[in-house]
C-alpha cells in the first residue's frame, strides 16, 4: 500500500524560514509605527529621513501657496501626513461646506527652517485659520506676497479682519479630527500654539469641551503672535539626533 506522506513532513526549513519572514514582515506592515520616514530630535532642534509631502489640495483643504510646494516647504514624517490627510477627510464628512488652508511644515530632510524657530524634525505643521465672510460663507484665508502668505494678517481680539471672520466652529472641529485620527495612527498631539485672546471664543464652540481635555495648549506667549494661523507639534517616537549624523557619517 502506498504511503501518503505527512502534511508536517512536508514542509520543508527553507518553507519554515519563508513562513517566519512573511509572518514577520505582515507584523511589520501592521504596526503603527511602521513607516518610511524617520524623525530625529525635536521639533526645535531635528531632521527628517523620508519626509513626505502634503498634497496640493483635497476635497475641503489647499495650500497656503503653491510657491510652498514648489520649494519643498510642506513635507512632513509620514505619520503626520497621515493624520492630516484623514482629519481633513473626517471634517469634510461633518462639515462638507468648510474651506481649509495649511501652511507651512518643513524640509524633506528637515533641519533648519528659516524665520520658524520649530518645524526641524517633521512634526511641525501650522494651519491657517478658517474663516468665513460677511454673509457667513467659508472662504479661504487670503493669501499671497502682499501679506506674506497669509502670515502677516492681524486680526482683532474679536478674531475679525476686513469683513472676515474666524471661524471658530470649524477650526474647533478640525482640532478634534486631529486629535482623532492621532490616536488612530498610534501618535499624539503634542501641543497646539494659538494666540492667547482668541483661545476663549475657541473653547466656547461645540467641540471646546472636548478639545480641553484631548489637546494641550501652550499657556506661555509665543514670540510671534498666532491668531492668523495655529501651530500643531504631534509626538512620535523620534530617534536621538545623533543617530542622524552617525547615519549619515556611514
């Protein structure tokens, strides 16, 4: 009678070994911290290997400038673009006639990023503010060389500027959206910048209550004032900014 040979038998330790790495290598696609960028240091003091650029625009958000983007100033880790993009998705969903505007981010290989004193490591984004007009329509911050891209408005204490409006709904939301889709991609909000007078109309909207206890404001004045965009830090698991340069040196 003729043997019929064991499943078990079967396998083979090259097919073993084969097993191992696939199981490995689905463990690693898996993992939140998985990632074709790498983060070095800080915010205020990094670099950044495999930074990924921000698209030029979605459904409900663009650019400060499109000059930005041909300069390589919107690159951000991976994980941030991530939850970036998806935050932006999820507000679309909530609110689907809001207009948004991030500004800038940083370099592909980070480092320095001149006037900002952060932005060095890929996990630095600021975000123009939403606002919306004189009939209550959401319009897109006006941006361009005349006022430094959006970064030389001053609006009042009342968060108003040439019958445009803060809107204090919609940016509360997209910080909520934030917070959510960090926690989805394994990460957190470090700490948000936002111009200290215009924090109270902020935290009155909807979602203040919730943005109280799921984002970190920096409490201290900024050197610069932040009421025309606000500044969000995310925290990931950076190597030391040593390991950098090592790497380099190799």
């Amino acid at each position: 009678m003729k043997k019929t040979l064991s499943p078990h038998r079967s396998i083979t330790p090259a097919h073993r070994h084969r097993s191992i790495l696939t199981s490995l290598l689905i463990l690693a696609l898996l993992s939140p911290f998985t990632s074709a960028s790498t983060c070095y240091g800080t915010a205020a003091a990094g670099r950044l290997d495999g930074g990924v650029r921000l698209p030029a625009n979605g459904d409900n958000f663009v650019p400060y400038t499109s000059l930005g983007i041909s300069l390589g100033r919107t690159y951000v880790h991976q994980h941030v673009h991530d939850v970036i993009v998806d935050a932006y998705s999820a507000v679309h969903q909530a609110m689907p006639d809001k207009r948004f505007m991030y500004g800038e981010t940083g370099l592909a290989s980070g480092g320095a990023f001149k006037p900002h004193r952060t932005h060095q490591a890929g996990i630095s984004v600021d975000f123009m503010v939403p606002v919306v007009d004189r009939d209550g329509k959401s319009v897109l911050l006006p941006s361009s060389a005349l006022n430094k891209f959006g970064y030389g408005l001053e609006f009042d204490q009342h968060g108003v500027l040439d019958g445009l409006t803060i809107d204090f709904e919609a940016m509360a939301e997209h910080l909520y959206q934030l917070a959510q889709a960090s926690k989805k991609h394994g990460i957190t909000i470090q700490r948000v910048i936002f111009d200290q007078p215009l924090m109270a109309a902020l935290l009155k909207t909807r979602r203040g209550g919730s943005l109280r206890s799921s984002v970190q404001f920096m409490k201290t004045k900024p050197w610069i004032r932040h009421d025309e965009h606000y500044h969000v830090d995310f925290s990931l698991p950076c190597r030391p900014l040593d390991d950098y340069g090592k790497r380099k040196a190799e």
